[in-house]
C-alpha cells in the first residue's frame, strides 16, 4: 500500500468499505460523509449556479478591460449617471457596499479622473460625488457591453427556457433574502 500522497488504488485490507466493515476515521471523512447523504442534483445545481456566476463576472471584466475600469467601479459609475451629486456613504447604501469599498473605488476613480469630490455647500463635513465627462464616456461604452455580453451569454437558450430559469433564480433570491435576513 502507497503513502496517503500516492496516485495508485490503496489495497483492499480488511476495514475497508468493500468488505463491510466501516473504514477507519481520517481527516475529511465527515464532509465525505455529509455529501453522501446530499442530493447530488441539488448539488450539481449550485455548482451550475456558481460556475455560470464566476464565468459571467471573468467575461464582463474581460470585456470592459479595455475601458480603463474594473467592475465594482463601473457600478459606481452607473450609479452617479443616475444619481448626482450624492455622498459617500449614499453611495455605499444604495449600492449594498461598505463604505470602506466606496471609499476605495471613489479614491480610484477620482484619480483617474472618472469622478469629482466637491465638499457640500450646506455642510462642510460632507464631500459630494459628481460624475466627470471622462466617466460619462466609460457609462456610454459600458451600455453597449453589458448587453453584448449577456446576450452572448444566453445564446441558444430559447425564450422559454430563459422565463423557467428567470422564475427559479427568483425563488433562489428569495430563501436567500430570507435566508440571510
């Protein structure tokens, strides 16, 4: 028999599984055995879910590289296009993000000139964010993307397919919004 390290099949001694008897404790056994008990399709189903939530995040970024901006901060930027002259921590409450990740995006976009901070007239304790032209462009380049993107992201899924996968990942935002309430 290998080491614990070795590629090779272990022998088959008495304790194995293959003979009945339950095989000695190591170290993981307990998430191996949680498993068993898990129904695989559920499993795989999450696993789906993660996979084409990664795969989609890698393929916007990779799209909107040639903006200048990262993701989190064309978030941002959408926001102000919206929403101008608003505060930090505005920003950080209306886009569920702490204000420590604001404040780390704003100083960013601000030194590439992406944004402005003004202190508010009314109270000087109080800097508003305003959107500058240059990020007004990245807003404008970032439109015609994000739909390129998901568009190519469903393609050959029918439009009844894509109303089932809409009512189900509804209902998963849900338990989750219950869930982490």
């Amino acid at each position: 028999m290998g080491d614990d390290n070795s590629l090779e099949s272990p022998e088959l001694d008495e304790g194995s599984e293959l003979d009945g008897s339950p095989e000695p404790e190591k170290p993981g056994d307990c998430c191996r055995r949680s498993r068993k008990d898990e129904d695989p399709l559920v499993r795989e189903t999450v696993h789906l879910l993660l996979d084409a939530a990664r795969g989609h995040k890698n393929l916007m970024n990779r799209s909107l590289e040639k903006t200048g901006v990262f993701q989190s901060q064309h978030r941002i930027l959408m926001y102000l296009s919206d929403h101008t002259y608003e505060s930090q921590k505005k920003i950080a409450e209306d886009m569920h993000i702490s204000t420590a990740a604001a404040a780390v995006s704003i100083k960013k976009l601000e030194a590439g000139g992406y944004l402005t901070k003004e202190m508010d007239p009314n109270d000087n304790r109080i800097n508003t964010i305003r959107i500058t032209e240059k990020g007004l462009d990245v807003v404008e380049e970032s439109l015609r993307i994000f739909p390129r993107v998901d568009q190519e992201t469903l393609e050959g899924v029918s439009p009844e397919e894509m109303q089932v996968m809409h009512d189900v990942l509804e209902k998963v935002v849900e338990n989750l919004r219950k869930l982490n309430s």
